[in-house]
C-alpha cells in the first residue's frame, strides 16, 4: 500500500545512516588509541607552529618532535611530512589561500589605517623589510596584517 512508503523510506535512511556511523563499542576503540589521525592537520598545524613561533622548517626532521607527537596520538604519522620542503610548500599555499580573506577584512573595515615599514634581522643573520597595516576594530582590539615582506 502506498501509506507504507513513508515508513519505508525512513526505514531505508536508518539504515543507510547506520552503515557510515561506527558502532559504538569502535567508538571507545578509537578514543582510547589516540583518536582520529588527520594528516591535513597535522601539516596545517606544523605550518602554523613554524610561521607563528618563528620555528625552522628543519623541525620536521626532529625526532624528538617526532616522539612528542606519538606521545599525543599514537596513529601519528611524521613521514607524512616529508621535509622542511613540505612545511616551506604548505605555508606557501596558505599565504594564497588567505589574501582574498585579508583583502576581504580591510575592504570591510571604514576607519583609519596604520601603514608601517618594519625592517629586522631573522636569526640566520639574513634582514628583511616588511610592509604592515593596523587598525582597531569595532571593540578595540589590534588588527595586524604584515602585506609583504622581501629578504
């Protein structure tokens, strides 16, 4: 009868729904071993440590590092960053995946800009000129974008 499609229609979509979600009992399996490995993740958060914390790309080959992270996540997988190549290539890639968004947020902005020259000497003894903008967003706070920087 035709008033049993509905019921069968939830039915098909219980079931389809179930077979993507892990039991329950896999659930517990998977917290207790670390968790979800992500290798994306973990190549963004690496490229974020060097570029925030003003880290040498070099630590990608730190087996120290290496331990540290097996320590958190056993499911860690280092090779999955291969070389300081791969952390320089990532970072790269997130420059050019954040221009539209720093564009974006100085478009949207109607107040006054901080326009600076900053110049500085990066440990390896090699100087660099940087082009900056600030300004004070709605609540106060300091918003800062380094626009390009030349060696």
């Amino acid at each position: 009868a035709r008033y049993d499609t509905a019921t069968t229609n939830l039915q098909n979509h219980v079931a389809s729904c179930e077979k993507r979600v892990a039991p329950p009992e896999h659930a517990i399996t998977t917290y207790a071993t670390g968790g979800a490995y992500n290798k994306g993740a973990l190549r963004f958060w690496l490229g974020m440590q060097c570029v925030k914390r003003q880290r040498p790309f070099e630590m990608a080959r730190d087996p120290e590092l290496h331990e540290q992270y097996k320590v958190l996540n056993p499911n860690v997988n280092l090779k999955d960053v291969k070389s300081p190549q791969t952390i320089s290539s990532d970072i790269k890639e997130f420059r050019a995946l954040s221009i539209s968004e720093v564009k974006n947020s100085l478009a949207k902005y109607d107040g006054f800009f901080h326009l600076s020259f900053d110049g500085w000497t990066a440990p390896n003894v090699l100087s660099f000129l940087g082009i900056d903008v600030n300004y004070c967003d709605d609540e106060g706070h300091l918003v800062g974008y380094t626009l390009d920087f030349t060696p």
